[in-house]
C-alpha cells in the first residue's frame, strides 16, 4: 500500500512539473562548430539580400502604378511573406553562429515555431495563388480583371493566411504536452516541429501524424491546385495558332515556375529527411537545407522575377532614372 502511495506521489510530482524545460538549447550545426562563423557569412549574406531584394520590390510595386494588377499584388504578398519568413529565424541563427548565444526560452521555442510553421504555410498558399492567377490570366483573359478585383485578393490572402495559422497552432499544444527528461539540447539552429519533438522523450507518434496531416493539407493541397492550373494552361496555350503567342503566353509562367521549384525543392528535402532520412542524411547537411529552405525563395525570388519579368525591369529602369534626375526626391 505505502508503495503505491510513493509510486502515486512520484507521479504526481513529474506530473504537476510536466518535465517542461525552462529554456531549450539550440546547438547550431552539429559536427560544423568549428567553421560557425565561416557558416555565418554566406547565410548573413543572403539574408541581406532577402531583406533588400523584397523591401525594394514591395515598394516599387506599390510606388508604380503600371504594377497594380493581380499578378504583382500577388508578387508584394509574396515578398512580404518572405521577409517575415527568413526574419522568424536568421537574427537568431546569426546570434547563435556569432556571439554563441544558443539558449531560448521555452515559450519563445514555441513561438518561433508557430511563425516558421505558418509563414512556410504562407508562402506555399501564395504561390499556389499564383498559380491560379496565371491561369485565369492565360485561360480566362478577357475576364482577368473582373475576376481577381483587389477584395478577391484580399479575401484570398486573408483565407491562405487562417488556414495556416488554424493548422499550425496545435504544433504548440502538442510540443508542450511532451515531457523532456533526457535532454534540452536542439541539434537546430532553430525551433521547428519535429526537431523539439525528437529530443522528448515521451511517445511522439501523434506529433509524427499530425505534422504529415498538416504538410499534406498544405503543400500537398496546394502543389495539387497548381499541378492542374498548368495542366490546364499548358492545353491552353498548346491551342494557340502563333507560336509567338504561345511563346508570350507562357513566358509570363517562367518565374513563378522557377520560384515553384525553389521553394519546394528543399521544402521536400527537409520534410522526408525529417521522418524517413534520419540515419542516412548527415545532420549538418538536414540542418544547412532547413536553413536554405527558409533562405533560398527570399533571396531567389526577387532576383528571378526582375531577370525574368518585363514590366518589373522595366519599372527598376525607370524608378532608377527618376532617382538619378531626383536623388533627394525635390
């Protein structure tokens, strides 16, 4: 009796403690502490990039006129997107490969996960937006502009962005439900699902299901939306009679493809090395393609879609001659 007493105590106690760590351990890259700072350059860089490529867009899209329609309202989301996607982890990823300062509160762990989680939710949607915006302007061009009027878009931002937020906040319940009694420790230079999830040291199956519930409601709902909107661009522009008009029609498509396969590529990576590569993809490697997977559409984005868009070089040409004549804006 009196050791059911104890075992029902001890339990009570690990209970009302939860197991809960004050603060967690972010160990940057395993194996590559020696060369951190090394590391830091290119990653800082790129983030310079990000940060100027996008906030340079987003503002010459809303300071030129000639860039208000759909596809550039979408593109501005986009950026905005990016910026506030790479920002919920690079300051703290410098500052780990920097100065060392590696600990995170536990409640701050969470938060930074519920961003990442739904600004990469965010940017998917978006381009999948994107997508169905390049459709009805190749598909449907006469009815373009009535179609995706501004509270449509609004409208659609707005829904991609709940759908995100609803689907990832239960990531925080389910991480802090989790006891962690054998380390604190995060091989990460940042906090996502799976990796807080895989040093707890309770049963971890449910986070494992939902995590792969949540991707496919996302990337694979919106990798599908996409996969039929170029379907059906492609029968389009296949019906075309010019050849030049099949060549401009899809012309307008080459950026969005290629920011496509920048963002999913490592997305992919990252998701399946996550749940099936653990023991084959060295750790430093999984950890440098989570980085870039945040990293890489931010730098890219801008920078492709200015070599690969007309009317946006076009406006740099003359937003850069204006400054030229105008330096001080008098």
């Amino acid at each position: 009796m009196l050791h059911h007493e104890l075992s029902a105590d001890i339990m009570s106690f690990l209970n009302s403690t939860s197991l809960t760590p004050d603060s967690f351990i972010l160990n940057g890259i395993p194996g590559l502490e020696e060369v951190h700072m090394w590391l830091s350059f290119p990653l800082g860089t790129m983030y310079c990039i990000a940060l100027t490529g996008n906030v340079g867009l987003m503002y010459l899209i809303y300071s030129e006129e000639a860039l208000h329609r759909p596809m550039y309202i979408f593109l501005a989301l986009l950026s905005f997107t990016d910026v506030l996607m790479c920002t919920s982890t690079l300051p703290n990823t410098l500052c780990i490969l920097w100065f060392n300062l590696k600990e995170i509160d536990f409640n701050a762990c969470l938060t930074q996960m519920f961003f990442v989680h739904t600004f990469t939710g965010m940017e998917s949607g978006v381009l999948m937006l994107m997508a169905l915006d390049r459709y009805v302007a190749i598909c449907y061009p006469l009815r373009y502009a009535t179609i995706l009027t501004n509270p449509v878009i609004a409208k659609a931002g707005l829904i991609t962005f709940t759908r995100g937020v609803i689907l990832v906040i239960p990531f925080a319940f389910l991480t802090k439900r989790l006891p962690f009694c054998r380390t604190n420790v995060i091989p990460h230079t940042y906090c996502d699902h799976m990796s807080v999830a895989k040093i707890s040291c309770g049963n971890i199956k449910i986070n494992r299901v939902y995590g792969l519930l949540v991707a496919l409601l996302i990337g694979g709902f919106d990798m599908l939306c996409v996969a039929i909107s170029y379907t059906m661009i492609l029968r389009t522009v296949v019906s075309l009679s010019s050849a030049d008009a099949r060549q401009k029609a899809f012309g307008t498509c080459t950026a969005h493809i290629c920011a496509i396969v920048i963002t999913y590529v490592p997305a992919f990576f990252t998701f399946f090395t996550h749940r099936f590569g653990e023991h084959t993809i060295p750790p430093h490697v999984h950890i440098i393609m989570a980085n870039l997977y945040l990293l890489m559409p931010p730098t890219m984005n801008p920078l492709v879609y200015g070599a690969k868009t007309k009317q946006i070089r076009d406006s740099v040409i003359r937003f850069l001659f204006k400054w030229k004549d105008n330096p001080h804006g008098i």
